[in-house]
C-alpha cells in the first residue's frame, strides 16, 4: 500500500496517465485526508454550497481551469448555489490516485 501523503502533499501532485484503480484499504486512507469526500459507487464525491449563483459559476471556471490543467475532468452537477463535484476515473473503473489529487486540489481552491 502506497502511503498517505495527505491533503497538502496530495495537492501538489499531478495526475498521471493509466493510473489503476486504488485498493479499498488506499482509498479509505485517501478519503480521510480529504474532508467531506466520500465514495458514491465508482466515484468520490463531495456538495459544495456557495453564497449564490455568481460564485458558483466563479467555482466551476476556477475548476474547470485546474481539471483541464491536470487533464482530469469531474462529473458536476451545478445549480443555483450549489455544485456536486464528482471525481472517478472512467478507463480504471473507478477512483485512482488522481481522483484523490483533484479532489485535494479542489479542497486547496476552496481554502483560496
């Protein structure tokens, strides 16, 4: 098993290609340096709540910028002031090492 690095040391990775699908025991230990993200069948996930609908869309385009960075895209689901991030790798079947590191990335955007 590969250790945590955390949420500081996960957030200043970058993802790379073919990375595998964690194993449960990485994946726990991941979702535990990641405050509010837990696992929905194949992916992880957390609901961000914002003051209204300007900082939500202001939220999307700061990810969007860091996803297209890393070459990793979430699945969102974004409303009024509101947005479901949702981070899986499709080819893997599931959560990687990368999935862990947008979603630290995203956890260092919102502490601005």
């Amino acid at each position: 098993m590969t250790p945590n690095p955390g949420l500081a040391g996960l957030a200043a990775m970058h993802c790379a290609p073919g990375a595998a699908r964690l194993p449960a025991a990485e994946l726990a230990s991941g979702l535990a340096a990641l405050p509010g993200w837990a696992l929905h069948g194949d992916a992880i996930a957390k609901t961000l709540a914002f003051g209204d609908y300007h900082q939500t869309i202001g939220f999307v385009n700061a990810l969007a910028f860091i996803a297209n960075g890393e070459n990793h895209h979430p699945d969102l689901q974004v409303s009024y002031n509101r947005c479901i991030v949702a981070w899986s790798t499709h080819d893997a079947g599931g959560v990687t090492r990368n999935d862990l590191i947008c979603a630290a990335k995203v956890e260092r955007l919102l502490a601005g």
